[in-house]
C-alpha cells in the first residue's frame, strides 16, 4: 500500500476512533429519565456536530490539557484542537465518499475501534459502582476488625532467673515499695533497669499468650505475674491502656476502590469467558504467550453484597497482580519480651552509630 494511502488510513481510523468514542453526546436527551443534560455543539461540518466534550478530550489526548482543567473555548488548546477535529471530520467524510469504509482492512479497524469503545463503555460503568460511597463504606465497616484496631497496653517489668526471687520481689512491692526502684535493683534485664523496666506501648496482641491473659483481665495500675518467658521469670506493671488508631476510611478508600474495581473485573471476566466459545489459534508455548494463571482474591476477602468494581480507564493489563486485599488477612506474630541473653545478641556493637529517636514500642 502506498505511503500516501496509509497516512489516510491512519486519518480515517482516528477519525472512527473519536467519533466512536463520542457515541451517545448527539442524541436529544430532553426525554432521558436519567436527567443526562444535551451536550454543547462546537462546531458542525456538512450539518454533523463536533461537541465541546470531544474537543476537550482531544486537548487532553494530545497533551494540550490537563485531565483536571477546564476547557477554555477562547484558548489556543481550544481552537487548535477544533481545528484538528474539523480536519478529521472532513477526512473522514471524504474518505466515506471515496468508499474507502467499504474496504476490508478498513472495516476491520472500524469493528476493532467499536469494540474498544463498547468495551471501554462496561469499564466505566465497573468504576462508578466501585466509587459507590456506600458499598466502599459497608466493606470498610465490615472489615475494621482486621485493621488492628484494640488495645495497646503500656507495661513495666522486673526479669529474674528464678521463681523464688519473683515471688521475693512481688512480696516487696505487694507491702509498698516502688516498682522502678526494685526494677532498677533487682532485674537481670539492665536494659531497661535504669528506667524503671519500662517497655512502652505494644499492642495486646503482639504478647505472649499467657501476659496477654493476665493483661486482659487486669485493670490499670495492676501488678501481673510472675510470669514465665523461656527460663526467665518476669512481673509486670500495667501502666496504661489505649486503643489503636487504624487507617481511617479516607486513607484508605482509594486501595478499597481499586480491589472492589478489580474483583468485579474479575468475576465478569470469569462469568463470560466460561459461557463463550473462545478458541486461540496461536501457538500458546510460544515466548510472551504463556497464560499468566487464574487471579483469585484473598481466600478471606468478603464479597460485596452489591458489586462495587472500580474500572481501569483503559485495556487492563491482564498479565499484572491482582491488587492486595485493603484490609490485613492474617493475625501478626505474637511477641515476647526479650531474656537478656536475646537482648544482649541484639545489641548493636560499641562503634556502632546511635539509632535515630522513634515512637516505636520496645520489646
């Protein structure tokens, strides 16, 4: 094909590719129930309209615009990306009466640009249901549990290396004397002795299962123990007790919208293939071919009881990872206060640079 006749094909394709991509701006929508409000006419050739949403979206696709702005109609964006369109149009127009849409390699494209545009059309309606604000807010609520929200608890402890000198050191402070002061004389863990034994915050569900027990049942103030962790015997103060903030609804509505849009995605993807008659006729073993293998969802995740899928503006690219469930599946490890022996392996070398301040817990 001459170079000549393919820049024209280019021309025509693009010019079914936006006029496809405008279906539906030109009907009269007065009788519409859904209130869709008739579109702006920019410009009309040979009596057909180019409408002021198509020119804005050309300024956009050809980078005249940004996705966030206005359109001004006075502006160079505005009237270059009119211009072009008209050209387009009257390309397109020309081409038709040159029966150049009657072509076969010409009728392909079309049917490819339609599909994309139909295709385009369910992908859309998957994004606004995944933005539905209250299919967003019901998975949200449903799955706080798993945020980590609960109870974290401020501890002190005192480590001995015997159960006799932990049952001495409980009688001691049952008759008054102060828990830093004994922590500081008494406790073979001389990390925190200095200050008293104190552990700062740690959530109750990073201890051991047997502190976690006494925590639970005890009130603030309250001394716990002795309590057993490996060969070391331990008694706890608690000190304090607050609940864990986790991501708020907002901080994470955009990880929800992206899962509900993908597992919709999904299921419609599965529904259809399974009742169509798809038969691949390339060579599937050939390199880039390989099949990516069947993207399910957490074993745990939730179904919406209203599909909420948020769409991909474009072709998915489905060879990517389905994205992570937004809400934690597994319990995190439970954790120990350290023996001095882990302490003590732990412990970074003399030389070594002092680690920066943080709010973290210590163990």
């Amino acid at each position: 094909m001459a170079p000549q006749k393919r820049a024209l094909l280019k021309v025509v394709f693009f010019a079914a590719a936006l006029v496809l991509s405008g279906c539906g701006l030109g009907r009269d929508n007065a009788g519409d129930s859904n209130g869709v409000r008739d579109p702006i006419v920019a410009a009309t050739v040979n009596g057909r309209p180019i409408y002021v949403e198509d020119v804005r979206n050309y300024a956009v696709q050809r980078g005249w615009l940004q996705e966030t702005e206005d359109l001004d109609a006075n502006s160079d964006a505005a009237n270059q990306a009119l211009e072009e369109l008209i050209q387009i149009r009257l390309f397109a127009m020309e081409a038709e009466a040159r029966g150049l849409d009657r072509q076969a390699d010409i009728r392909r494209q079309l049917e490819n640009a339609r599909e994309r545009v139909l295709a385009a059309a369910i992908y859309e309606e998957i994004a606004q249901k995944a933005n539905d604000p209250e299919t967003i807010e019901r998975l949200y609520r449903d799955n706080a549990s798993r945020l980590g929200q609960g109870d974290e608890v401020h501890l002190r402890h005192i480590q001995f290396a015997t159960r006799e000198a932990a049952d001495a050191a409980k009688r001691r402070l049952e008759q008054g004397e102060r828990f830093e002061a004994l922590a500081f004389e008494l406790s073979v863990e001389r990390n925190s002795a200095p200050d008293g034994g104190d552990m700062g915050f740690a959530p109750v569900s990073d201890l051991t299962p047997a502190l976690r027990q006494e925590v639970e049942r005890s009130t603030v103030g309250s001394l716990l123990g002795p309590i057993q962790i490996d060969n070391t015997w331990h008694i706890f103060r608690l000190d304090d007790r607050r609940s864990i903030g986790g991501p708020s609804l907002e901080e994470l509505r955009p990880r929800i919208t992206q899962w509900l849009a993908w597992q919709e995605t999904t299921q419609l993807t599965e529904r259809l293939t399974r009742d169509a008659r798809v038969e691949r006729l390339r060579d599937e073993t050939d390199q880039g071919m390989a099949p990516a293998g069947e993207v399910t969802a957490p074993a745990d995740a939730p179904t919406p009881s209203a599909p909420a899928p948020t769409a991909p503006a474009e072709t998915p690219n489905t060879g990517a990872p389905p994205p992570p469930f937004p809400f934690p599946t597994a319990a995190p490890q439970q954790a120990a206060p350290q023996t001095q022996q882990q302490q003590q392996q732990a412990a970074p070398p003399p030389d070594a640079p002092a680690p920066a301040p943080s709010n973290g817990t210590q163990q």
